[in-house]
C-alpha cells in the first residue's frame, strides 16, 4: 500500500539525509546507488514540494478569479436585463418609424445566463446602440449615454480577460498535478530501489538497523 503524499516526501527527505549521517554512501556507490543518485532524490523531493506550492497558488487563484468572474457575469446578466426594459420604455415613448429598437435590437427572448451567450448579445447590442443616433437620446435620460454604452461594452472585454485568466489557472493546475505525479513515482521507483540495494548489501541486524535509520521499511 502506497505512503500518502506527506509520509512519501518525509521518507525521501530522511532517507537521503541519513544516507549522508550514517556514512554508508561509500558503500552504497559500489552496490549501484552513487551520491549523484542521492542528490538526484533530494531534488525529485523539492521538485515535487515546489509544484504542490505552485499547485496551491494556481488553486488559489483560480477560485479568487471565478468569485469575481461570476459578480461580474450576474452584474453583466442584471445590466442587460435592466437595459432591455430601458429600450421598451423609449420604444412606448418615442418609437421609431417602423417596428420597434427592441426587436431592431434583437432583444427578444431570455437573457443569457452562460458568458459566451452574454458576451455575444451585450457586444452585438451596446455596438449597434451606438450607430442608433435616434435611440440614443431618447435612452440618455436614463443614464445610458454614449460614454456608458462605451463602458458597458469594456465591461465585456474585462469579463472576457478574467474567464482567459480563469482557464489558464485551470489549466495550471492541471498541468502541475500531471508533473507532480510523474515525479512522484521516479521518487517511488528510486526508494525502492534504495531498498533492494540496502537488502541486498547488508544482512541481519545491520539491514534492520539501516532500512530503520531510512526508514525504508515504509515504502
């Protein structure tokens, strides 16, 4: 049965450590464990240590991103709800010559809840408004000017860059727990062979003594 995460990494750090305390290394090299190998365990063990820390900060920023992403989606989501009834009211006030800025506007129907559907109708919307010379005063007095339509159409771009943040903090995170897994069975695959090597050099109570000291009997 494999050692969890934090044991596996405490075995490698003492058993590399203790290769040096007990002064065995000399008789290891012959056997097919030189120091480089030793050396090369201790880096699997800080490589490994490195990315669970890499790991976490990805982590953590991706959950801070999508707490923000998801404000600002249910804000962009409300906006464009509020706008449509805005439209309506201009529509009831002052129409335009034919049919209505609502349907011009392809306002019909529910708002989207996804970013991608969101994102497609504000950005459709908002950039059509502002070619409305007609529709844009009669919607001013709301607080829908030029420079706020201007805003709202930067909202997008800005949730657009988060959800771009977002996915490349996913996929960080994905990508460092396929690198610490690797390292983790070269870190397996190496105490191992510390073992057989250990077994195979000494015998009796010696072998006890050293796999103890490196704590071996665990992997």
């Amino acid at each position: 049965m494999k050692l969890a995460r934090d044991e596996l990494l405490q075995v490698g750090t003492t058993a590399y450590g203790n290769i040096v305390e007990l002064g065995i290394g000399g008789e290891l090299a012959p056997a097919g464990y030189p120091e480089e190998r030793r050396l090369a365990g201790l880096q699997l063990v800080a490589g490994i240590q490195d990315k669970l820390l890499r790991r976490q900060n990805a982590q953590g920023e991706q959950y801070n991103i999508t707490q923000t992403l998801n404000l600002a989606l249910a804000d962009g989501r409300q906006e464009m709800i509020g706008f449509k009834e805005i439209v309506r009211t201009a529509d009831a006030i002052a129409p335009p010559a034919e049919g209505s800025y609502y349907t011009q506007l392809g306002l019909k129907g529910k708002t989207p809840t996804s970013l991608a559907g969101l994102a497609t109708l504000a950005r459709t919307v908002y950039s059509a408004v502002l070619d409305m010379e007609d529709l844009l005063p009669a919607i001013s007095g709301f607080g829908y000017t030029q420079e706020r339509v201007n805003q709202l159409l930067q909202s997008i771009d800005d949730l657009e860059e988060l959800n771009g943040r977002q996915e490349k903090a996913k996929a960080d995170s994905q990508a460092l727990t396929g690198e610490i897994q690797v390292l983790e069975e070269a870190l397996w695959d190496d105490l191992g062979l510390l073992k057989r090597i250990v077994r195979a050099l000494y015998s009796g109570e010696r072998e006890e003594q050293v796999l103890d000291a490196l704590q071996l009997g665990r992997v």
